[in-house]
C-alpha cells in the first residue's frame, strides 16, 4: 500500500470540497482532494443553477462543478478518485485509507456532503430504479405520460414535484402533516399546478410491486382515520431530506442530535486539525454558495492551524 | 476519452451481442444528461480493460433504444446489469465503485 504524506486532504469533491481545495492550492499547500463515488456532489444532480451568484444566466450543475474542478487543479490541487475506507484521526498526522492509498495528513477536511434519506421500506429496496428514484432530475425522464408520487413536504419535495409536471401526467405528492414545511413561494407555485394534487396526512405503508419487477402503485395510510388506499403509479420520488454522510468517522467528532458535525470557531470541529464545511455541518441552508463559503473558511482555518505549528 | 474495449449496445444488436453471448456482458444503461451516469463512466472503461477477453462490457443509451429499456424495466440511471447466458444475473442500481462491481463479477467468471 502506498502511503502519501500531505499537510491539507481533502475529503469530498462538492462546492465545499473544491472551494476549501482551491484556497489550499493557493496557499500554495498541494491538498490532496479524495472525490467518492458521487464525485461533484448534489449539484451533480441538478440541471440548471439560477442562484450561484456569477451566472447572469444560470449555469448547469454539472457544469459549475467541472469548473470548479478546473480551478482547483490550475492551482495544484491533486484531485484523485476512490472512496475512503477508514479513517483515524486518534493522533496526527491523521490516517485516512482510500483503496491502495494510505495517506498521512496534518489536517484533515471534511466535505463529505448529505445524501437523500429513504423510508426504509424492503419493497422500496426492491424497486430502486425501477421506478423508485430519489433523483428527479436523472429518472423524470422515464414517466412522460405516467401519473407518479412524491413523497415529502419540504421545499426539495416540491422542486422535485414541479419538476416533474414536465414528464408525468399527474404528480402526487404524500405528505405526513396537514400542512407543508416547504417555502411560502414554492408551495404556491406547487399548488397552483393543474397536474399537482396531495394526499394530506398520509404516511407510505408498501410500495407495489416487487413481484412484478416495476413499480405499479403505492399504500397509503391516513394518519387521522386510520384508512388505507392504494393509489396507481409508475415512479414514486422520494424526498424526505437528506442526512449527513459521517459514517466514516464514528463517533470520533462531536455530532449534533441529528448527526451533523458540530463546527465552532469558523470550521473548526472537536478534534484539532480537523475541519468540516459544506453539508455535512449544515442542514440549515444547505445551498451551493454556503457550500462554497464554509470550503473556503475551513481552508483558511487550515493554513493558519499549519502556521501556528510552525509548518 | 471512453475505452475503445466499451461496446456500444443498441436495440437492434442486443439479442445478438448481449444475449447470446458466449461470455457474461455487462450493461450500462446510461444517457448524456444523466450526471451519475457520466461519473460513472471511467469505472465502466477501467472494468471493460481488467476483464478483456472474459466479460463483454458496453453501454446501451436509454434515450435511443426504447425498447431494451422497456423489456428490462429501467426507470432509474445509472443501473448496470450482467447478463449470463441471455438472462439477469446481478445488477446494481446507482453509483459503485470498481472493486464491488468486480466482486459481482468474479461470481461468474
């Protein structure tokens, strides 16, 4: 196994992992950036970004994170596939594992991200990609002319929703509560389209039908009576947010009581040289921008942690 | 720059190219506008060249042949499925990295 001896790694290849990448590279520090599976993060995604200040005319998810790519490595930032295996942050330098990489680092960033939450259901296991997504925007695509659910009530399930009416003859959306969480202005423009509907109060009990390889339809109960329906659908969309992706590290840095990592001082987390940015310490704002931002002060916290021990 | 190892799977050459086939295949249904599916990409061409000559490898693009698409019931990209002997032996729906879909692999080889 191979081992790599770094000041700044990087774990995480999304708007919060490149900025912090980007500002490390020009700091002149060489950060080793570890990109996972889905490399790019959520933005990977997304079609259009209309709010990433900068583009008069929006700019493809995709596309902004290719570029912040480009950015990154013009400055020296070493960008590598491959998904960490472990990690020890016990004593420094920090140990992180990564298929047959074995790298040794000063400081470690976390820009590790949120992935969508599913309801847990064996059947909608069974159905993942045939016909249970979690990605509007890759899967709307196959239901042109198919009526289709959404299952959540905050302001992703209802971009979904919306996004939807584009291929779908008719979306509806399954909501616990009486009321959704979601935006003011999203749940107007949500419920002023003539194809959107909602099933107030009603949680998914199966969904149908594993046996027959595709998704047929989906049980819904209502948590006020008590009754059950099942209604026909061909694509069901999970959208019940997202949870922090920390499993690498245990239970060896503060978490709050919903998993994220707790940062304070800027990006600082409970172990010293550790910093975190982007999704993984955030379910409050969540957007490309803060990612951004919060990479580029865990960098910044970074090089003036490696200063004060004298590197 | 795609592996030249990467077959390219349509409607029409599927029966022949991936059913029967004497080898087990692989198949990744993708298309152009599908970001995890283009993140997926470089694994596919790095397990077409480790496994040339004993699995066939290739892509088949769900926006141009409806049909296959239809028969095998994918409605969500990425997903990779093998084949064996012109039927569904493992598949894996959403982003892996190479080593778990060499395990699945190395089952049928």
């Amino acid at each position: 196994m191979a081992t790599r001896t770094r000041d700044v790694t990087v774990i995480g290849s999304g708007p919060a992992g490149l900025t912090a990448a980007l500002y490390s590279a020009r700091a002149n520090l060489k950060p080793l950036v570890i990109e996972g599976l889905e490399a790019g993060g959520q933005l990977m995604l997304t079609t259009a970004v209309e709010n990433f200040p900068g583009f008069t005319d929006g700019i493809m998810g995709p596309d902004l994170m290719a570029a912040m790519r480009g950015q990154a490595e013009r400055f020296g930032a070493e960008i590598v596939r491959g998904n960490v295996t472990s990690v020890d942050l016990s004593a420094r330098p920090f140990v992180i594992v990564a298929g047959d990489d074995r790298i040794e680092t000063q400081t470690l960033i976390i820009a590790t991200g949120a992935s969508a939450k599913l309801l847990g259901l064996p059947s909608e296991r069974a159905l993942m990609g045939h016909g249970v997504s979690t990605c509007a925007t890759c899967d709307g695509f196959f239901f042109r002319g198919k009526p289709i659910a959404v299952v959540g009530g905050g302001d992703s399930a209802l971009e979904e929703a919306i996004f939807l009416t584009r291929f779908a003859s008719t979306v509806t959306v399954v909501h616990r509560r009486d009321a959704f969480r979601a935006s003011k202005i999203m749940q107007d423009k949500a419920l002023a389209n003539s194809k959107i509907s909602v099933e107030w109060d009603s949680e998914v009990v199966e969904m149908l039908d594993p046996t027959h390889g595709a998704v047929t339809g989906i049980v819904l109960r209502n948590l006020k009576t008590g009754a059950e329906k099942t209604l026909a659908v061909d694509g069901i969309f999970v959208a019940i947010g997202h949870t922090p992706n920390t499993t690498l590290f245990g239970d060896s840095l503060e978490t709050d009581g919903t998993g994220y990592l707790v940062t304070h001082d800027g990006s600082r987390t409970s172990i010293d040289g550790v910093f975190a940015c982007g999704d993984v310490q955030d379910h409050v704002y969540r957007q490309a921008i803060t990612a951004a931002g919060s990479g580029c002060m865990a960098a910044l916290d970074a090089e003036r942690f490696l200063e004060a021990q004298g590197h | 720059m795609a592996s030249d190892k990467v077959t390219t799977f349509t409607d029409g050459n599927f029966d022949t190219n991936v059913l029967q086939a004497t080898t087990p295949v692989l198949v990744d249904f993708w298309a152009e506008w599908c970001g995890p599916c283009r993140a997926l990409g470089p694994t596919i061409d790095a397990l077409a060249e480790a496994n040339e000559g004993r699995v066939s490898v290739g892509k088949l693009n769900v926006d141009e042949n409806p049909a296959i698409t239809m028969k095998y019931m994918v409605r969500g990209i990425p997903t990779v499925i093998l084949f064996k002997g012109g039927e569904i032996v493992e598949q894996i729906v959403g982003l892996a990295d190479q080593a778990e879909f060499q395990k699945k692999l190395d089952k049928y080889l």
